[in-house]
C-alpha cells in the first residue's frame, strides 16, 4: 500500500525560511511556491521529508506551496511576515 501524500507547513507566519514536511515523498518529488498573481517564486526539488526553502527574498503576503510527488498533488498556504 502506497503512502498517501501529506504536506505540512511550519512555522506559519513564517519569517526566512518555511520548512515543508512531507509524508510520501518520492525521488521525482517538486515543492512550487506561487505569490497571489499565480506566478512561481520559488521551485525546489526533493527526495526527503523535511525540505527548508530560503523565502527571505520574497516580500511579505500569502502565499500557496503545490507539491507534486509525480502521483499526487497537496496544496497548503502559509503567510511571510
């Protein structure tokens, strides 16, 4: 039985960095932050559970993380101080 795809987001409001765990996780595994206007900030590869993404260079607001294991897609939102 496969594992079911699990994303959680911490801390949230997050400041420099946002860290994303991942239960599922595969080899083929992309973490895609997108801003409000749909646009793709930040684009990351991953093969591990917990995957640190350096936001400080993105002004503060909402924003939505998509992760794709290449069998499954989560979304979650999180807030940059």
């Amino acid at each position: 039985m496969k594992p079911e795809l699990t994303l959680n987001l911490f801390p949230n409001p997050a400041g420099n960095q946002l860290n994303v765990w991942i239960k599922g996780v595969e080899k083929k595994t992309v973490i895609k932050v997108y801003d409000l206007m749909g646009q793709i900030v930040v684009r990351q590869g991953s093969n591990t559970t917990l995957t640190q993404l350096n936001i400080s260079k993105l002004p503060a607001g909402f924003y939505l993380v998509n992760v794709n294991n290449g069998k499954e897609n989560r979304s979650a939102t999180f807030v940059k101080n």
